[in-house]
C-alpha cells in the first residue's frame, strides 16, 4: 500500500492527477507537449499538515485510469514534489501511453498512482529518463513491447523508416526483443544459388 495513499487517506495530503492536454486549446504539435508523451500529466497538491513532505513518483510508475477506456500510463522520468505546509500547487510531468488503442489523457480523465510495471518497462522508462528520451521513437519503443506492435500500425502514429530504426535501437540497446527489432530469418532465393 504506497505511502501517498495513507498519507490521502488520513486526510493529510490531497492529490488529483489528471491529463495536462486542454481539447479547448488548439496546439498545432500536440504531442510535444502533452497527448501521449511529453510533459503529459498533470498533478494538484495540497498540503494539510504543518511540515515539509516530499512526494516521489518513481519512474517506471503505472498510473491507472479511472475511467478503463483511457491508458494506463508510465511515469518516464522520476519526480520528486516537495510540498511546504499548507501549500497547494500544480505541475506538469513526463509520462508515456501503457496502451496503443486505449484513448490519450486530458485534463477530464482522472487517474491514480499504482505499482511499478513490470521489469522491461522499468528497464526502458530508466533509458528514456537517462538518455532524455520524451519523444515520438520513445513512446513507440514502449508500445512495441506493451502491445507487440509492429511498423505497419506503428505508421499510423507518425513512423517513418528513419524513426522506427531509431526506435529499434534503443530497443537494442535496453536488451528488450519485440516483433519490430526481431531478427528475421533469411529466407534463401534458391533460384539465385541454382546452376544451369
């Protein structure tokens, strides 16, 4: 049972993490900044109690949808929120979708904190965090191993030869093997090797 949760229990501590994309502003990029990675959540504190407290959101976090039609999402880069007493304020931090068919956060879908994921994603959230990868061919890194996705649906979300080759090295590179950076087998052209 995380810490934060008895803190919120205990009336302690308040928090709602939400999506931080606003439909009703019009962004040119969305995702640079806000629909499926990026600086993409968003989070209320509000202290009750009259000490420092610092809240840290472990890279690596699930954060769970109250709503199940909106994406479980990964927390890609470690927070640490430090909040003074009687103090409420907001911030913005990195995360990226769990789920590729599942619908992107905004500031109406509600979520909360949950356990880590499992290893491999633990494994590559600490690649993004390390290498500042809160990109495009990070998200799709993440979505070729939660969803076995290939680059024929992984095209539909802005993959390019360029970006997937990227993205299967950093797949690589985290030791991870998923459809799109597994090694095909060769298959001969027996008529090539054929003598007349």
């Amino acid at each position: 049972f995380p810490s934060h949760d008895r803190a919120v229990e205990k009336g302690l501590l308040e928090l709602q993490i939400t999506g931080a994309s606003d439909p009703r502003i019009f962004q040119e990029y969305l995702d640079g900044d806000g629909g499926h990675f990026g600086k993409c959540m968003a989070i209320i504190l509000k202290s009750n109690i009259d000490s420092l407290v610092i809240l840290k959101i472990n890279c690596g976090t699930e954060l769970i949808p109250t709503d199940s039609t909106f994406q479980t999402m990964i927390v890609t880069k470690t927070i640490d929120l430090p909040l003074y007493p009687d103090q409420t304020y907001a911030t913005r931090f990195y995360a990226m979708c769990g789920q590729i068919h599942d619908g992107a956060p905004f500031i109406g879908s509600t979520y909360k904190v949950g356990e880590l994921a499992d290893s491999n994603i633990v494994k590559l959230t600490k690649y993004f965090e390390k290498n500042f990868i809160q990109n495009m061919i990070g998200q799709h890194a993440l979505w070729a191993y939660t969803d076995g996705v290939e680059f024929k649906e992984l095209e539909k979300y802005g993959a390019d030869s360029i970006t997937i080759a990227l993205t299967k090295n950093i797949l690589n590179e985290a030791s991870i093997n998923t459809l799109l950076n597994a090694e095909k087998e060769k298959v001969k052209d027996v008529t090539e090797n054929t003598i007349i």
